[in-house]
C-alpha cells in the first residue's frame, strides 16, 4: 500500500512537490520530493480526495493569513505518527508551510 504525499509553500506562489511512498517512509528531506505546480493539484483533486496537512510552526501558523480550512495540523512527530495510524493508506496527502 501507498501513501501519497504531496508538498506546496504558501508564498506568492503555491509550489507543489508529489511522489508515492511506502506508508512508513515518509520523506526525511524536501530534495526526495518531486515539484509540480498548483494546476497539477487541481487536476489531481478533480480525481480524488485530498487531505491536507498544514506543517507550520505554532508562530507561523498564527500569523499566517492563508490557511486551508480543513487542513490537518501536523507540529510533532506525535502528530505525525497518529496521522499515519488515522489517515487510510492509499490517501493523497498534500502537505504544506511557509
């Protein structure tokens, strides 16, 4: 089974990075994770469903003017380690930050 996670930085612009992984390797850097843009989101949300993650600090989080309802906040590896154990394993997961 794969979980798929997918990563964009709210800036200017969303940047998006995308790659299917084995449930319990989640990527331990940013460079393991390919980039694609905000279209390719698109089309892929108009396929299936997707859960976002919002991994900003507590600081950023709090002063930031762009948040996605719905998005999971994910600030500990606690919280990392429940939404793999919540989250189904073929789910796309969008993970995102500042």
């Amino acid at each position: 089974m794969l979980l798929r996670f997918f990563s964009f930085g709210v800036l200017l612009c969303l940047v998006m990075a995308t790659t299917a992984i084995a449930v319990d390797s989640i990527p331990a850097h940013p460079d393991q994770i390919t980039r694609i843009n905000v279209v390719d989101l698109r089309a892929l949300q108009s396929q299936e469903p997707v859960v976002f993650v919002d991994t900003r600090t507590a600081g950023q989080w709090q002063q930031a003017v762009d948040k996605i309802p719905g998005a999971i906040r994910v600030t500990s590896q606690v919280e990392l380690d429940n939404l793999k154990r919540t989250v189904p394993t073929e789910t796309v997961v969008v993970t995102y930050c500042t």
